[in-house]
C-alpha cells in the first residue's frame, strides 16, 4: 500500500495548545518521511483557538482547517475529521489540547500492519480518578453490551485505513462515537492492535469529559446503537 497520512485534530478552546499539536504532528510526519496532510477541526470555539488555526493554515502548505460556526461538541468534532480526512490511504487523529505527544505516533505506525487498525492506551490517566473511573465504566458497559474488548476506547491515539473507514456509517454525534467506530470495524472482521502511549495535564483551556452536556448525550447514542442492531 502507498503510504500516506490524513491527520485530524478537534479543538475547542485550545488557543494554547493547538499550535504545539499541530507542528509535533508535522515534525513527526517528516521524521517518518510520510506524505501527509492536517486538517484542524476548529469546533466554535469562543477564545482564539480559531485565529490560531488559520495562522498555522497559513504558514503551513499541509495544513487546513475546518471550521464549524457553532460547537458541535466532541463526536460532531470527530465526525468532521473523519468526514474531511481522505486524501490518503491511512487516517490518525489526537485531540487538539496537547494531553497526547503526538511523537509516540511513530508507535502506531510501526506497529501497523495492512489491514489492521493500531488503537492507543493510556499507560496513565493524567486527569485523575473521576475521569479513569468514568473511562474504565464506560469501557465495561461496552464490553457487556457490544463485545468490545479494548483496554481504553476513547484514548485519542488511533490510526485507521481509509479504506475501512469507507465500509462503515458513522451515526453518533457524541463520545460514543470513538465507540461505534471500532464496534463496527470488528464486526467487519477488521483485527485490532493495542500500543501503550502517554498521557498528560492539559495546560491551558478547560476540559468538558465530566459535564452532563457530554455524558448523557454518550449514553443516549450507545442505548440507541444498542436498540439499532437488534
């Protein structure tokens, strides 16, 4: 297969974070010489996180950005990516806030193999044990409703082909996006492989994984996607 990356970045209030993001993705693609692009989903975001995009889009020929006029939230955000992303045979993203070094990408890509997708998981959740202990229910509610035997489905470190992406419906407009992928890529019959990767503090912005405006719309689309299959 010709080797080639399609990049994609969600990034709501991450005016600090997101150049650094952006050009350890650009670093790393030449490190590993890959043709590549960079598409930065710049979710509404009300700080400058969009300026910054654009001033990125503008001093880099590989990168551009998508923006939305009102935040979609986070899986609106990965729908787009996936959705703009496909200009090239493989397909990563990691999230815009600089939790993840996207330099550990290099073990994704070793790690692939035609074929397969290489998922992340966090050797370490830099967030605290709210967020690990919601990470780790979620994780068996997904196991006990669907089969899905991942160590860490929503760690922002994957790496996809393109052409399995093309096979499936993406539906969810939520977290349960990341989810409803892998769901239905292993239904496919598409094998997975699972790298350890790091993760750190967000230095700057504030998250949103523990809001109810993000949990109940998470649920509400793996209940649907439940009732969906039957």
């Amino acid at each position: 297969m010709e080797q080639g990356v399609s990049f994609f970045c969600p990034a709501y209030n991450d005016e600090g974070n997101i150049r650094g993001t952006v050009e350890c993705a650009l670093g790393t693609f030449q490190k590993l010489s890959l043709d590549h692009e960079i598409v930065v989903v710049e979710d509404g975001s009300p700080d400058g996180t969009a300026e910054v995009a654009d001033q990125l889009a503008r001093e880099y020929l590989t990168v551009r950005v998508v923006h939305h006029e009102k935040n979609r939230g986070y899986g609106g955000a990965l729908r787009s990516g996936f959705r703009e992303a496909r200009n090239f045979p493989l397909v990563t993203y990691t999230d815009g806030d600089g939790q993840y070094d996207f330099a550990e990408f290099e073990k994704l890509f070793n790690a692939w193999e035609e074929g397969y997708c290489v998922i992340g998981y966090r050797l370490y959740r830099a967030e605290g044990f709210r967020r690990d202990f919601q990470n780790k229910v979620y994780g068996f509610m997904l196991r006990l409703m669907f089969g899905l035997h991942v160590r860490d489905v929503n760690c922002s470190m994957k790496l996809f082909q393109r052409s399995d992406l093309d096979r499936i419906e993406i539906r969810s407009d939520s977290s349960f996006l990341d989810g409803e992928v892998l769901i239905k890529l292993r239904k496919l019959g598409v094998p997975l492989k699972e790298v350890p990767v790091h993760h750190y503090p967000r230095l700057h912005g504030e998250a949103s994984g523990t809001r109810a405006s993000v949990i109940l719309p998470t649920i509400r689309d793996m209940f649907t996607y439940r009732v969906r299959r039957r």
